[in-house]
C-alpha cells in the first residue's frame, strides 16, 4: 500500500509541470580521454548529497548493442550507477545548447536560468550532482534518470527528496549520439576545450565572460611608377575582439579603409641631367675659370653648382684652331624631401677653320640619390655617360653674327636597386636614348661686350653676356648665362681666362 502511494505521489509530480520544478537541467562533458562526465542540476541550492542513479544504453557506430559489465563477470546491455559527483557551481564546459538542456514540457531545449527557453519559468540550477564514465567508444546512448523508488532502483523502497525530484518526464532521460568531439572535451568542434570555454561556474553555460576589448590597426601598401611619379596607395585594417576570460578572443571584427595615397618623384637623375646640359651645351670648354649655376626647377628642386674648366686653343699654320679642354661639376640639389648629389666630368676637343667648327664631347657623372615618399624613403647610386658630337656654323658677318649648328648624342643610365624601406623600393634598369636638337641664333661682339642668344630645338634657350679684355698672352672672360626651359631655369655666372699657346 506503501509503495502505491509513492507511486501515486511521484506520477503527480512528474507530470505537474515546472511549479514543482526541482531537477531541472541535464548535460555531459568528454574529460578530453575517452571519459564523460555526465551531470544532473538541481533549482535547489545548499544540497549535500547525492541521490538516484542513472541508467546508460546504446550502440556503436556500427549499429552494434553495447555491453557493460553486470558486476559478476559477465555483461548486459545496460548499466544503472549511482551519482558520486557533487558541486555546488556550475561544472565547467557546459555549454548552452550544445551539451547542457533543460525542458520545456514537451522536448529539451538550450538550458537559459532567464526562463526564455522553457516559456518564461525561470529554473536556474544551484547544484548538480553527476557521474563519470571511462572507456565510452562513439555511438547513440539514452541515459535514463532512475529515481529512488523506481523498480529499476537499487533502492525500491526508498522514496525520492524534492533536492533531487525531476521537473517532468522530458528531464528524465537524454538520448544523444556521441562523437568524437564530445569525447576529446570539444562539443562544438571549435578547436577549444570545453573545460577551457566555459569555467567552473560560469553563469547559465554561457561561455567565458568578456575582460578586456583588443585591437590593432595595419597597413598595406601597393607601389606603382607612372612616369616620373611613384604613387603609393594604402588600405588601412582595424581589427577589434574580445578578450574572454578563458584567455582565448571572440568576436573578431575587421574594417578596411581606403587612405589617401602617399605621392613622390623619381626623376632627381633626369632633373640633374637637365641642370647640367643645359649650361655645359653653352659653355666654352678651351679656357680656364671657375663656374657657379643656381638652378629653380619646376619639379620643385632647387640647388647649386660650382666647377672648373681647364683648357686651351691651338691656332695652326694652316688657319685651323685645336682645342680642347676638361670641365669638373658638383651639382646639389634638393626638393620635395628628396635630394641628389652628383660629380660630373666632361672632356671635349674641337676643330673651327673659316666659321665652321666640329666638337666631340664625353661627360661622365655620379649620382647618390636620397627620396622621400610618406613613410618611407629610399637611397640609390648610379652613373651615366653621355656622348655627343656638335656642329656649328658662324660666318664673319661683322659684329652681329648668324649661328646655326646640330647636336647628336647618346645618353646611358645604368641600372640600379634602391635601398631602404622595401615598400617603395625600385629596381631599374640600364636605360639607353639617343638624342638630337638643332640650334639657331645670334651671337654679337661689342668690343669690350659680347652676347649670344641661342633657340634650341628641344626647348632649351639661352642667353649670355660676356664681359672681354685681351693682352699679349692671356684674354680676361667673365660671362654670364641664363638657361630656360620647361623643367626650369639655371643661371651661371663664370670667370676666368684664354691662354695663347
């Protein structure tokens, strides 16, 4: 009569709904070797006991019953074991829907202690008493609460406290296939431990709880040449996440914005060039005297260069003059955060009879170049030749003469790798050009004045002023010369002096 009244009492209750809640949530985590801790969690807190048992079954993989020892030697397709594990918080790696449930009267669903999984019943677990099982292979099991008083418990005549009485019949049983990530302690196959995801305690099986926020910020960089300017576009990368308590992120975020390019010029070799030829192309190499140019270029370099030319006429028997004569340049120029420094000698020698003459020139140059383009900034050295031949016509009209002449030439640039930052590094190659300008004009001799006034093809003009004084054995020169062009305007003044052999 005993045992039908208990019957009676444990029927109503388990079928009364969560008004009589106490056993409330269920859950499983693999000990990461094979073993699974497998846990009951009560709505009751201060409980310090254990009660029931659990009844485990299932099949492998394969489809196959598996058997557990019946404690006699022999085995049976069942096992029913009593709980031997107690805690009061919340067993660690138990996770919301993944391995940790509860009930909402009709199926298990994600354990929520708010109630918003089980229709609005708040049923937060205070302790949880659980079991461990060692040498679980893969496959479906149905673990099955067996409350005391249960015929199938090991204590038939004793009768269930309310610490440990189920909410409902849903919460009595738990049938799950098992895989190998539960077993190896990662249920949902994140690559992180369970235990690890969630601590010990962790409210609701939520997950590790925020600490910090984390950040960093990148740059890339992509470099292209167009002409005579490197330009240099970039896309900066945020990064944010959070920093969790179990020391691993979550909710990595990236956002990528384009900034404005970086821009810089390359053409400090060709714009030294241009320095340095536009004067030498009017300079009279077969004397000696001292040379100082300022130059304003448009690229926005501007600099200064000081030389010396040392050289000499031979007039022969026959009327022709011989000449020759070697020049020395050292050109700075700087700009734009960039700056070049070059050496430049030039040789020539040269035949005139009757108004016509013929010159051949070599300049060889040296060139460190230093640049800047935002962030970074570059280095280089190289050198170049430059051959030409010239050919001038100038009849004795009097004192206003005609000029009319023809220049020919090669320029070489060897090939260089600039160091420093490797972002805008640039490797170039030998450059190799050919090149030829006409030249006409005026040039005038005032007795103790002279001047030209020179129109070059290849947009280049000059005008010169020359100051002259004549004796027996020397001639007293002091010129000055302006060239203009469209990459710029130099400006030289030379002294010096004509030796007669």
């Amino acid at each position: 009569m005993q045992r039908k009244i208990i019957a009676v009492v444990m029927s109503a209750l388990l079928m009364s709904g969560t008004a009589f809640a106490h056993t409330n949530s269920i859950g499983y985590v693999g000990d990461g070797s094979g073993g699974l801790n497998f846990w009951y969690g009560s709505w009751h807190s201060g409980t310090t006991f254990n009660e029931a048992e659990i009844k485990i079954e299932g099949t492998d993989s394969s489809g196959n019953t598996i058997t557990f020892s019946d404690g006699n030697g022999g085995t049976q397709n069942y096992s029913i074991d009593a709980f031997t594990l107690l805690t009061p918080s919340s067993p660690a790696g138990l996770i919301s829907g993944v391995n940790f449930f509860t009930s909402d009267g009709t199926q298990l669903v994600a354990y929520d202690p708010t109630g918003a999984s089980n229709g609005g019943t708040t049923q937060e677990s205070y302790t949880w008493q659980g079991i461990n099982y060692q040498n679980l292979v893969t496959g479906n099991y149905t673990f099955t609460y067996i409350p005391l008083g249960s015929a199938e418990s090991s204590y038939p005549n004793q009768s269930p406290t309310a610490d440990w009485m189920p909410m409902d019949n849903v919460i009595l049983s738990l049938s799950i296939t098992l895989t190998s990530g539960d077993l190896n302690g990662d249920a949902n196959n994140n690559g992180i431990l369970d235990i690890n995801e969630v601590a010990a305690g962790a409210s609701g099986g939520s997950g590790p709880t925020v600490v910090s926020q984390g950040s960093s910020t990148s740059v890339a960089y992509v470099a292209g040449t167009v002409g005579n300017i490197q330009t240099v576009s970039r896309t900066q990368t945020v990064t944010t996440w959070d920093n969790m308590s179990d020391g691993t992120t979550q909710n990595t975020q990236s956002t990528n914005t384009t900034l404005s390019p970086f821009e810089g010029r390359v053409d400090q070799v060709s714009t030294v060039k241009d320095v340095t030829s536009s004067t030498l192309r009017n300079l009279n190499f077969y004397n000696i005297q001292t040379i100082k140019m300022n130059s304003k270029m448009n690229n926005g370099m501007n600099g200064n260069t000081n030389g010396l030319v040392i050289g000499g006429t031979k007039e022969l028997k026959n009327g022709v003059t011989v000449m020759g004569g070697v020049t020395r340049l050292n050109t700075h120029l700087s700009g734009n955060d960039d700056s070049i420094d070059a050496e430049t000698t030039s040789f020539s020698i040269g035949v005139a009879n009757k108004g016509v003459s013929l010159e051949v020139r070599r300049e060889n140059t040296d060139y460190t170049v230093s640049r800047t383009i935002g962030d970074f900034a570059n280095g280089s050295e190289t050198s170049s030749i430059d051959t030409s031949a010239k050919v001038m016509y100038s009849p004795n009209t009097g004192k206003i003469q005609p000029v009319i002449g023809y220049t020919r030439g090669e320029h070489t640039v060897n090939g260089y790798t600039e160091t420093g930052s490797t972002q805008t590094a640039r490797t170039v190659t030998d450059k190799s050009e050919m090149y030829g300008y006409g030249t006409v004009g005026l040039s005038g001799d005032l007795g103790l004045v002279d001047f030209s006034l020179m129109h070059h093809t290849d947009d280049v003009n000059d005008i010169s002023l020359g100051l002259e004084k004549e004796t027996d054995q020397f001639t007293w020169r002091i010129d000055g010369i302006r060239s203009i062009s469209d990459k710029g305007i130099t400006n030289a003044i030379s002294a010096g002096l004509v030796i007669k052999f």
